[in-house]
C-alpha cells in the first residue's frame, strides 16, 4: 500500500464542511471543465444517483462501482483512461489496471472510512506530479453511515470471537482518525504524515488549512473588510494580539466555527464576523444575546443568523472550566 501518497506536494488536500454535496460537485465540475476526475462515494446507490443526475445534465461522468457486470466495469474504465476530460464516479473497491497521470482532482462525496483508504484513493490524482486538488467533503451524517456500515460486517467464520472484536476495533480507531483529519484545524498534510509515521510539516502550505489562513490574511490585506471591519487609523495591530493566554484559546475555537460557517455559505469568513469582533467577544465573554448584541460588530441581523452558534461555543468553552 502506498501509505502516504496523498501527502505529495503537489497533491492540495482540503476538507470542505458542507451538507450541500451535490451543488458543491456541480460547481466545482463547472469550474474545472475538460479535467480528468474521481468521485469516491460510499454506497453503489449514492454513486450511481449522482451519477445519473450528473449525466443528466450533460457533465461527462462515467460509472465503476462495485458488483457492477465485468464487460461495463471495463468499458467505462477504458473511456476513462483514453483521454482527458471524464469524470469517474467510484463506489467500492475501485481499482485501475492502467495508469492514468493526468488526474487533476479526487473528491470524496462522503467520509472514507481511514486515512490508509484516503490515502490510497486521493493518491490517484496528479501522478504526473503537476498540481491536483483533493477535496473531502464532510458532512456528521456521514459518521453514522459509516459506523453502520461497520456494524454491518460480519463474521463470515474467518475469524474467532476475540479476532473479530479486535479486528472492528480497529477499524474504529481509522475511522476516529479520519474524524480527526476532518474537524481538527490542523494542517491536513501534516496530520497525515504524523499518522503515517513521518515527520510533519509546521504549515505546508499546499492545505485547506494552510492556505485559509493566508487567503483570510489576503482578504484583510486587499481592503476586503468593511470600513467598520478595518481600524480606523494608526499602526495595525492583529486583534488576536491584544488578547490574553486564555481568551486567545477561545478565539481560536470562535475562529473554527467562523470558518465553518463561512465554508458552509460559500463566504470568506470576514462577512460572518471580522477579527476584531471576535476578539471583542472574547473579551466581554457575553452569556446572553442582549450581551452579545454589546460586542463590537454584531447587530440585529448577525445576532439571528448566528447568535445562538456562537453563544454556544462561548458557553461550551466556560462549562468545560472547572
Ligand atoms: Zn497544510
């Protein structure tokens, strides 16, 4: 198994949080016409639905999944690797018998269920070593489909009681891992080397995460931000600097659930609260919403829209104090 091909560096790696799967592919296809690519979904019925809504709408998509006749699995492989251009919609035990170098973009419609797999998979992009893009979308209903899925397997007498149980054990470590690499805000590419043994990187600078960071910084810098966003006047200072140890940890998480709602609306994070809001409500640490609506930035509308989600991160991070 080649272990840690996905965190070549050409390969970008990103997890997008979105429920929104089938509008996000559609975009993304649309964006990246006349590019070879791979949809690994988790079922044969989610595969095969995309893919006839896709097809449908006149996108180049071709199927292989598992238990599909022999003769159709070839065929559409064979369309696959002849040209540029087509885009594979996998389910199961995907394989390729011919190398295909010029794969621009692997997306996982739903979560694989360990890094080895992800790995495995995303690793069929950009083999020629120019840049591809790997895209997981992760959704929280995928976890329990997973865990069903698991319970699913049986035990087919391969294997003694004791064996079976440490066997699923296992596969729920990967799968909590995978987990991991899907919600920590890390940087991916480093989260997998360390899972592979390998040394991580500080910031790859080739991850969602990596480069969310630097296009926020980007946002701020190409005067993005409202007039009320951006400091009036005098030497910048970061809002996150003015903060103390421990605030500055609830920012942190204020900054993921920022993130998150942003990816979710398609956003930069900026139109949701600035830096400077945030730091603000860490500093007044509001408890309720009229407290919250005191906080730099948030008006009427923010407060509806996202009140309630930041409050509970705010009151999450008190309870867990002792
Ligand atoms: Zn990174």
């Amino acid at each position: 198994m080649k272990k840690s091909s996905a965190v070549k560096e050409n390969l970008f790696l990103s997890v997008e949080q979105t429920r929104k799967k089938e509008a996000y592919v559609r975009a993304y296809l649309r964006r990246h016409p006349d590019e070879s690519g791979i949809i690994f979904c988790a079922t044969r019925r989610i595969a095969e639905t995309l893919c006839k809504k896709l097809s449908g709408e006149g996108f180049p998509v071709l199927s292989c999944v598992e238990g599909m006749p022999e003769l159709r699995r070839m065929r559409a492989l064979e369309a696959f690797t002849s040209g540029p251009g087509r885009i594979m919609i996998a389910a199961g035990a995907f394989r390729m018998e011919k190398e295909k170098t010029d794969i621009r973009f692997v997306i996982h419609y739903n979560l694989p269920p360990s890094p080895e797999d992800y790995c495995r998979e995303a690793g069929y992009a950009g083999l020629d070593s120019e840049r591809a893009e790997c895209i997981l979308l992760f959704s929280r209903q995928d976890i329990a489909a997973r865990r069903m899925q698991l319970k699913n397997l049986k035990n087919n007498g391969e294997y003694t009681e004791k064996e079976w149980e440490s066997l699923r054990r296992e596969d729920e470590e990967r799968l909590q891992e995978m987990i991991a690499y899907c919600t920590r805000e890390d940087c991916l590419r480093g989260f997998l080397q360390r899972y592979f043994g390998e040394k991580p990187e500080e910031n790859c600078g080739n991850c969602s995460f990596c480069c969310g960071a630097v296009m926020q910084d980007g946002w701020e810098k190409e005067g993005l931000l409202s007039e009320g966003e951006r400091g009036k006047s005098g030497p910048k200072v970061r809002p996150a600097d003015t903060l103390e140890e421990e605030e500055r940890i609830l920012f942190e998480q204020l900054r993921i659930l920022r993130r998150e709602i942003a990816s979710e609306k398609k956003v930069p994070p900026y139109i949701v609260f600035s830096d400077r809001t945030l730091a603000d409500m860490c500093r007044k640490f509001p408890r309720t919403e009229a407290e919250l609506l005191e906080v730099n930035g948030v008006g009427e509308y923010k407060l509806e829209q996202y009140g309630e989600q930041f409050l509970k991160v705010l009151h999450g991070s008190d309870a867990a104090q002792p």
